[in-house]
C-alpha cells in the first residue's frame, strides 16, 4: 500500500493548469439578456412544426413563439421583433444555441 502512494506522489500530472476565474457580468435591466433555443420534430400544426423559446437571464421569464424548422436569419430576427422586442425593447445581447 506505501508503494502504491509514492508511485501517486511520482507521477507526472497531465493535466493543464486552471487559469484565474472571471466574475460573471452583472445583470441590470430585464430583457436585455436572451438566450433563444428551439425544440423541434413536433407534428404540423396550422403550419408549424417546432417553438422557439426566447429566455431572460435575469428574470427567468420566457416566451414560446411557434414557427417552422429551417428558418433563415431575417425569419428569426422578425420574430424577436413581433414577439419580444415589441414588448421589451431592443436587446443586448441575444444567445443562439443551434446544435446539429
């Protein structure tokens, strides 16, 4: 068991250092920081066939908007414009999480 130790107490560790942390901004005003996803593969409804969730970081509030798969740029930004910036004003800063 001792030689079990010291062989722990030898070895090289691979493992890269951990830089200094970064304190997370301070958020002051609500709707000025979103975070916007989608879910999808639902059955056509009316046309639509998946939600687009918009997400604010500091109230936790959200808004579903329903929409259709593959839409381009200027679709989504029409749609943060009709259902949330009409509301809210003009955000900061928007967070797309796109996955594959």
């Amino acid at each position: 068991m001792d030689s079990y130790d010291l062989c722990q107490m030898m070895k090289n560790h691979m493992e890269s250092l951990v830089g200094k942390l970064i304190v997370n901004e301070v958020l002051k005003k609500l709707w000025m920081y979103l975070i916007v996803d989608f879910i999808t593969k639902f059955p056509l409804v009316a046309g639509k066939n998946t939600i687009m969730i918009v997400y604010d970081r500091l109230s936790k509030m959200t808004h579903f908007v329903a929409t259709t798969k593959g839409m381009r740029v200027e679709e989504l930004a029409r749609l943060l414009r009709d259902n949330v910036w009409k509301l809210y004003g003009l955000s900061e800063s928007v967070i797309l999480d796109r996955r594959s």
